[in-house]
C-alpha cells in the first residue's frame, strides 16, 4: 500500500524504522520505562517491535504495551488478557500458527499478519497521551511504507484508528472510528476497525468474541480477493 508523499517518514531517519532502546522523545514515558526497568530488571523495559514478517498484507495496530504485558516480553500482546482473544482468533483464521502461551518463545508464528502498537513505549496507566501518539507516529507511518503488500490495516480501537490515518497523511475527522466499519485509505488499501481487545471490554462485552471473529472473517475475505477487485 503506497503512502502519499506528506505521510512520509521524516528525511533524517532511515525506513523501515522502529525507536532505539533509549528512545529520548516523550519525557514522561522515559521516566516510567527508567522506574519499570529498576523495578522489574528482568523485563524488556524498551520500546517493543513489530511482530510478523514485513511482506504481510494484514497489519494489525494496537494502542500501546500493557505494563505486564508486552513491556514485561517484549512482543506485542503477549503477557496479558488482551492476547488471548486477538492470537486465538488469528489461529483460527489462519494468521497464527502453533499455541499462544502468553510468552515470546512459545513458537506461535504470524502468517501474512503483522503486529505493532501506535505508541511503543508503556504508558503509566495503560493510556498514552496525545502528544506521544504524535511523536510516535512517525514509526507508524515508516511501518506502513515499509510493507511492500499491505492491503489492509486493523484498528484495535479509537487511538489506534486515529493514528492509523495520521500516519496516512489523513486528519482523525476524515473518517470516524466505529466498530466493524471498513475505509479506503490513500493508495488503496483498507482500514478496518474494532474495539480493543482488552480485558475491560471483552468482560463488560462491549466486544465479544463473535464480534471480533466477524471483523477477522471480513477481513480474510477480502484478502481472498484479488488485491483490485
């Protein structure tokens, strides 16, 4: 999926890009990684990567690590309840293989699926702040450009929807977040959205697992599509 030219990534930095271990640009997620990192000094404490292979044309974008989750092994959902629904439903539609043990060396494998988080860094209270989806997003939109066969973007969530089509070159207002919608993107591919697969809205039921199951069918069925039909 081609990005416009004013969704490029900025000139000084090389794509496909992903933030250092000590990345410097939000001050108050430095100051939570630093105290995570002396309390916990066994975790990954850093800014967590991509998951799954670059060619996929599936990218799955999430919000940010959970403390205990991805900023404790490193991969996105992986260590808390959010994974369980978004890596069982990727197996059972083939986008996973193998079992999801909630640990990085569990085999489990993605399939023309990618995964990233809009914000790299853990948040204090799981929920980042405007101005550090902004600094991130330049991850966001090197990620899009550097996935030669990207034909569709899933959006677990308002944040990650709205970042999504900042990274685009597109203002939040363009397209609104609603659940089981889908949107073409510039340069033609899709942006589908859902609720978050957090522990907070699968027990309130806000999402349940046959909600997400019928987002993942349409999107597996329109990857069943020739890439211009």
């Amino acid at each position: 999926m081609a990005l416009p030219e004013r969704a490029a990534p900025p000139p000084d930095v090389a794509a496909p890009i992903a933030p250092a271990r000590d990345c410097p640009l939000c001050p108050r997620l430095v100051a939570y990684r630093d105290a995570n990192r002396a309390a916990n000094p066994g975790w990954f404490n850093a800014p967590v990567p991509s998951f799954g292979p670059a060619d996929a044309e599936l990218l799955i974008v999430g919000m940010a690590p959970g403390v205990r989750g991805a900023n404790r092994t490193g991969r996105p959902f992986t260590g808390d309840f959010a994974g369980v629904l978004l890596y069982e439903t990727l197996i059972r539609f083939g986008f996973a293989a193998g079992v999801y043990r909630a640990e990085p060396d569990d085999g489990l494998v993605l399939r023309n699926c990618r995964i990233v988080n809009a914000v790299r860094c853990v948040p204090p209270a799981n929920l980042p702040e405007p101005r550090e989806v902004t600094q991130c997003n330049r991850y966001l939109a090197a990620e899009l450009a550097a996935m030669p066969k990207l034909r569709m973007v899933l959006a677990l969530g308002v944040l990650a929807h709205a970042a999504v089509l900042k990274a685009s070159g597109l203002p939040p207002s363009r397209m609104r977040f609603r659940h089981g919608d889908m949107h073409t993107l510039p340069g033609g591919g899709r942006l589908c959205d859902s609720y978050h697969v957090s522990r907070y809205n699968t027990s309130t039921r806000r999402l349940t697992p046959e909600m997400f199951e019928l987002v993942m069918a349409r999107i597996a069925d329109g990857l069943a599509r020739p890439a211009h039909a």
